[in-house]
C-alpha cells in the first residue's frame, strides 16, 4: 500500500490561494506552515523505512503534525471568512 503525503496544499486544493497569501503575509502562519511540512517530511520517512524510531515516537509526530493541521485550518478558513464577508 503506498504511503499518503498529506501535505497541505493537496489536502486544501480548494485553499490554494488563501494559503499562498497567508505565507506570505503572516509570519505565524509561515512558521506553522513550514514546522507542518518537516514534521509531514519527517513522518513519511519513518513509515517509507528510511528512518528508524519508535511507535511511540512517530505516534508523538503524528499527533504534533494534526495539532499543527487543525491550527493551519482554522487560520485558512478564519482568513477565507474574512475576505468573503
């Protein structure tokens, strides 16, 4: 079975331009954006073999990089909001 990226921007298509702007204009967000992509990077390697760790390890980044999701999503859909209205 072939590994999922989840990777934000093929999670939110619909998001593309909303999260494009929100990098570059909000720092907070570049951060939690990028601190998500390493984690994301990170994780895929463990479960693809190419790094080793524990369960509980990759249990603890996985947990860390959907804490980081749901704050990403709340941002882009706070910011969408927004605009819209």
């Amino acid at each position: 079975m072939p590994l999922e990226k989840h990777d934000l921007l093929h999670e939110l298509p619909e998001s593309r331009e909303a999260i494009h702007l929100l990098k570059a204009n909000s720092g907070h967000f570049a951060r939690l954006f990028d601190e998500y992509h390493e984690l994301d990077h990170e994780i895929h390697r463990i479960e693809s073999g190419a790094e080793n760790t524990s369960d509980d390890y990759l249990e603890n980044q996985k947990k860390q990089r959907l804490s980081l999701k749901d704050q990403l999503y709340t941002m882009v859909r706070e910011y969408e909001a927004a605009a819209a209205g």
